[in-house]
C-alpha cells in the first residue's frame, strides 16, 4: 500500500550540526557527589599543609618579617628564607652562621627540671640535659588555624575536616561543591531524563577554565588541553577556589603562609601539597594522575615506606612508580600476596577510598625524655615525671577530657637502665577525674615499682604515656539537674501553697503529706480506719493494727504535729511537698488509706459510694479502695488460720523423755542414741 503523499528524502545530518556530546558522568555521580561518596569519580580531597609550620610559629610570635631566615634549635625548623642559603636540617649552629651570618637562632619552649611550667629559657641550648622541648605553643596555633578554617567553610555535616597532624588538615570538598555547582549550572537541578540515574549529564557549557595562580600538573599522555573539560574538571576548580580562599583568609587573619593540593582522594591531594611550596596550591585533575604519579618514587606515598617499601624494592629491585605500572596484577599478588598485592596495584595508579574523617581520636599521648647524661636518683626522676604528667594533661585538656568527651584507662611508664628497657602498667580508677595529680601519683607508683625489681641506675631514658581512650557517657545529668534549691524552691512552695488555697477555700485541715504509693497505704495505715473497723464487725481491730504497724505518719513528731525545715530547701520537681497541691487533681492528698474526702471538696471532684462501707469516695480512688477492703480480709484470714494452726500444733506435740547421758559418750554420740524413731520410719539394718 503505497502514500498517497510524495516521498521526501531528509536532509542529511552533519556531526557537527547541532549534536550535542554527553558527558562521560551521570546523574548518579552528581547526587553521590551531596553525600561525599569516596568511589564518586567527581569528589574533589584538597590538602592544607602549614610552610615550615614551626619556623613560622617562630617568626609570628617574635614579629619578624616573612623574608627574614630563621631556625628553630631543639627542632631543627629551617624557614624558607634561610633555605635559599643552603641551610639542611641537622648542620650545626657554626656552620649555619658561616652560610648565612644574620641568621635567627630560636630555641623552642621548654620544661625545665622542676618546674611545673613550659617557658622560653635564653639558656635552653646550654643546658638541654635538663630541659625538655614543649610542643604546646605550636599546638596552641594549631588550634587557632584549624578554628580559621572551619571558620570559612559551611558548618557541618557539609563541612568535613581531618586535623592529619599539627601542621596539616584534609578538607572533603564535594558536599559544598555540589550546592555550588547546581548555584552555576541550573540545568543539573531538573531531573534525571526517563528518572535514570544512569543517563549521562550534559557536557558543561564552559570550553575555557581559568585556573587563576594555581600550579597544573600536566595531563597524561593521551590528553591534550584542547579537550573540552568535563564535570570532573569542573569540580576541581570550584575545589581550587574554596582553598584559595581558606588560604587567603589564614593569611590574612593569623599571618601563617600554607601551600595545598585538591585531588580525587587523600593521597593524591597529600603529594599535591608538597608538589610547589610555599605558599602555592597544586590542581592534579583526573586527566593527570598517571603523569603526575609516574614521576614519584613509591617509598614517598604513605604506607609505602618502611618494611612494606623494603620489601617491594628488594622483590621487584626498583623504587619507581613509573617501572612498577609494568608489573602486572598477578605478579604483584605472587610476590606480595593477594591483599597487599592488589593494595599496591591500586595505590600507585592513584586509587584511594580512605575517608576524610573529622572525628579522628588520638589513641594514646606520651611524653619522654633520654637523659644525657644519666640520672642516677629517685627524686631526679620524680621531678622528670612531673614534667611529663604536666604535658599530657595539657594535652589532655586539648582532647576534651574536662567535659568528659573522653578518657584514657591506663597509665604506661617505660624505664630504660643501659640496654634494658622495662615497662610497667596500672589502670585509672574509673570513678575519679583525671588530673594531674592522680596521673602523678599513679607515675610515681609505677616508678617504685621498677626501683623494687633491682638496677633501675642510672636511668637513660624515661617515658610516660596514657592510652587506651574511651568516649564518656552522654546525656547523663547530676541529681541537680533534677532539683531546685535556696529562693527557687521557696518560689515553687509559695504559689503551689497559693494554688493549694484557691482550690480547697477557707477549710481548716492542714495539707496533707505527699501521696504515698499503694504498698505504703497497706503496709502504713492512718489513724482513720476505725471507723471503717466499725462498718465491717467481721474484722478485728487488733488483727488489723498488727498488720498495718506503724500509724504514724514519717514525718510525725510525738505530739502528732508535723516537724518543717526552715533551711536551704531542695524539692524534687514532680514530688510534692507536705504543703503541696497537685495541680493534676486540683485538691490536697487525703492520708485516708480507704481514699475518703471531706465534705468541702466532695462537690470538686467525681465521686462513687462503696457498698461495703458506706463511704463517698473519689471515682479515681475506687480500684485502690477496693483493693484495701480485700487487703483486710486476707489480712483477718491469716491471722485467724495463724492462730488456729498454733493451737493444733500445740495439741498435738508428743512429749519426748530424754534418756540420761552415759559418762564419757560424746555429744554426737549421746545425740545419736536420744534419737527417736518418728511415725512412719523404720531402722534400717547394715551389715
């Protein structure tokens, strides 16, 4: 069946002609994006490192200009200015004043032997046997530069900061990126086409990036800058911006210089920041991982120093990143097993998911000295081990331990008497707080200890440590939490008395105590119940007074008038004093076990009459005054069985002669013998 229409042919489509590309990410990697994701190909780590952090703490703190060298002693801290005069780390102060004669020598803070407190000693170099270099002014700064960063980002849960070391902070990026992305570019806001989230995003509509200052590693082999970026590409420099600024702002507000480096993930983002320094920042877009990590030497990458980076060299016989890519996956899982083997193939190819965690918690604190020379006494030691409890309570004042956020469990002392080293143990009680005198006193316990065991002179090295951290409790309340004191407590019992005095008018009863639970009615009964002993014949009042006990009231004197505290007064809230109204019922609590009101408040309340005593009472009251009329029949009950299975028992006692002892028999023997043989026994015959 043919058209009845001419057959027109299409115009051909040109590839250029208003096709528009994909992007290679998709609307699942824009949402994992908000969620900080650590596989997401978009997430962007940067990598704030300090700039010879303490030469500049140095520099801030002497006010010196930024150009002029500077080196810490005790720590041997070099500043970026004296390095260009080729001073190193290790040189000895002689041969740095010949390299750079106008050189600043600092010495860092220190403890002196004895004192209970950190200071700058101008002798500290000459007499480094007895002082011992403090940290605790870099950690200050520290803390005041990670305050200026968090300061600058969005607050949490946005915000996601690692404090790496005292010196160093990784930031998680992605979350904040993700608002400002969908900010720029409105068109990611509209959902996903057929509500996939695996359809590909539109390529983004920039052809040209500018990436400012900022160092760019150079792109992979395959790659060319001609390329049109993509979201990834997109996200790094959103990612370069936000760090420039949080530079920017430390700069600015503490006078401390930073470099940086913003990756996919903490590794890269960490070799980033030493990339260019100082004072730079170091963009590795995903295009040039492979360029960027093939000129390292994998010992450099962390974890892969040490015995694990050994032992790589030692089996594969490079140290190169670049000559390892060629080393297939099976090898590595051969030579290093299949765990290690497969961490080591991802590592070096730039693949890490390690979180960016800002709840990071140290696991133990120590603080150590090696003695040259030796000390050879009790008291020396002491003195060192006040020291070293006065640094880690510091630090653990810095830890939250004062608000209780968390505590270590044990105190740990290291002892090292020429090539021997002894460690000795002890718990923190759980019930104190840690200070510095429990932890000195435990530290001095610890030493005594090693001293009893022999040879503890002379002493080389010493060290003391608290360890095995653990969250305190949260939420919990002291018992005054849940009291009211002094004028307070008179302001709640004034108007409560008011209230009281509204509802029940001008009526002479005192109030009564506060209510009493049921076991207290049953157990402790008023002087009341006569009359409902006269309503029920059946129970005898004596029974009943033997049951009950006591009828007075806790708080009775002798001359039946309550006894009242006139001094600083503490009322639970929710418990009801003696002179209380409860506002739920609106009417003082009657101390009548059997729930009867008076006359003046009967038309205040819901009332029922009880068909067993006659008695008008509160509907609300009716089970519990039910329940006291059965309590008194059980109790009449027992005490009539009681008394009748006395005088059966008594009835029916045999009487029992006592054969006389025989002279020399024992006890057991003479018990033996007086035994009778009871109804229904018989004696049994052996052998």
């Amino acid at each position: 069946m043919s058209s009845s229409q001419p057959f027109i042919p299409s115009s051909p489509i040109s590839p250029s002609a208003g096709h528009l590309k994909k992007s290679k990410f998709t609307y699942k990697h824009l949402s994992q994006l908000a969620l900080s994701s650590t596989t997401n190909p978009l997430r962007a780590i940067a990598h704030i490192d300090l700039d010879a952090f303490y030469a500049q703490c140095e520099g801030v703190r002497l006010g010196i200009t930024e150009d002029q060298p500077l080196a810490v002693q005790g720590l041997i801290a070099i500043n970026y200015p004296a390095r260009k005069y080729g001073l190193t780390r290790h040189i000895t102060i002689t041969e740095a004043r010949k390299l750079c004669p106008h050189l600043i020598m600092q010495h860092v803070a220190t403890w002196k032997e004895g004192d209970a407190k950190w200071a700058y000693h101008e002798d500290a170099f000459a007499h480094i046997a007895t002082h011992k270099v403090s940290l605790d002014p870099y950690r200050l700064e520290s803390r005041r530069i990670l305050a200026c960063i968090k300061d600058v980002l969005p607050a949490p849960p946005v915000q996601r900061v690692e404090k790496a070391s005292v010196d160093e902070v990784f930031l998680d990026l992605s979350a904040q990126i993700h608002t400002v992305l969908l900010e720029r570019y409105p068109e990611l806001n509209g959902p996903a086409p057929y509500d996939d989230p695996t359809e590909c995003l539109p390529r983004p509509p920039t052809t040209a990036l500018d990436w400012n200052t900022d160092a760019l590693v150079d792109l992979d082999s395959d790659q060319t800058e001609d390329d049109d970026p993509d979201w990834d590409d997109i996200t790094m420099l959103i990612g370069s911006e936000i760090v420039r600024s949080v530079r920017a702002t430390i700069r600015e507000r503490l006078k401390y210089t930073c470099s940086a480096g913003i990756a996919r993930n903490k590794m890269i983002a960490k070799l980033g920041s030493a990339h260019k320094k100082p004072n730079q920042q170091t963009i590795v877009r995903n295009r040039a991982i492979q360029q960027f990590m093939s000129g390292f030497k994998f010992t450099k990458i962390r974890n892969l120093g040490g015995k694990l980076g050994e032992d790589v060299v030692a089996k594969f016989e490079t140290e190169q990143v670049e000559r390892l890519l060629d080393v297939s996956l099976g090898q590595l899982k051969s030579k290093l097993g299949d765990d290690t083997g497969s961490w080591v193939y991802e590592i070096i190819r730039g693949e890490d998911t390690s979180e960016v965690n800002s709840r990071t918690q140290i696991k133990s604190m120590l603080s150590a000295k090696s003695f040259r020379p030796t000390i050879n006494s009790y008291e020396q030691a002491v003195r060192w081990l006040r020291i070293f409890v006065a640094d880690i309570s510091a630090r653990l004042v810095e830890d939250g331990v004062l608000e209780h956020r968390r505590r270590p469990k044990t105190v740990n002392l290291h002892h090292r008497q020429g090539g021997q080293m002894r460690s000795r143990q002890a718990p923190i009680p759980s019930g104190r707080a840690v200070d510095e005198v429990l932890l000195f006193d435990i530290a001095k316990s610890l030493l005594s200890q090693v001293i009893v065991d022999g040879r503890a002179w002379p002493c080389a090295n010493l060290q003391l440590s608290v360890g095995g951290f653990e969250e305190g409790p949260t939420g919990n309340r002291g018992i005054g939490g849940f009291l009211v004191r002094g004028d307070e407590a008179k302001a709640v019992k004034h108007s409560l008395q008011d209230s009281e005095g509204q509802a029940s008018g001008n009526s002479g009863s005192r109030p009564d105590k506060r209510p009493k639970s049921s076991i207290q009615r049953f157990l402790s009964r008023q002087g009341t119940s006569q009359g409902a002993n006269e309503e029920d014949p059946s129970c005898n009042h004596s029974d009943l007074e033997s049951s009950r006990g006591s009828s007075s009231p806790p708080n009775a004197s002798s001359d039946g008038h309550r006894s009242e505290n006139h001094g600083n007064q503490i009322m639970p809230l929710g418990l009801w004093s003696d002179e209380t109204t409860s506002p739920d019922v609106g009417h003082k609590s009657s101390p009548d076990p059997t729930g009867r009101i008076s006359k003046s408040n009967i038309d205040m309340v819901e009332t029922y009459c009880c068909k067993d005593c006659g008695e008008t009472l509160p509907l609300a009251s009716k089970n519990e005054h039910q329940d006291w009329h059965f309590a008194k029949a059980i109790a009449a009950a027992e005490k009539l069985t009681s008394s009748k299975d006395g005088l059966a028992s008594t009835q029916a006692k045999p009487t029992v002669a006592i054969a006389p002892k025989k002279p020399g028999a024992s006890k057991n023997t003479a018990a033996h013998t007086q035994k009778r043989i009871e109804k229904g026994q018989s004696r049994l015959a052996f052998g």
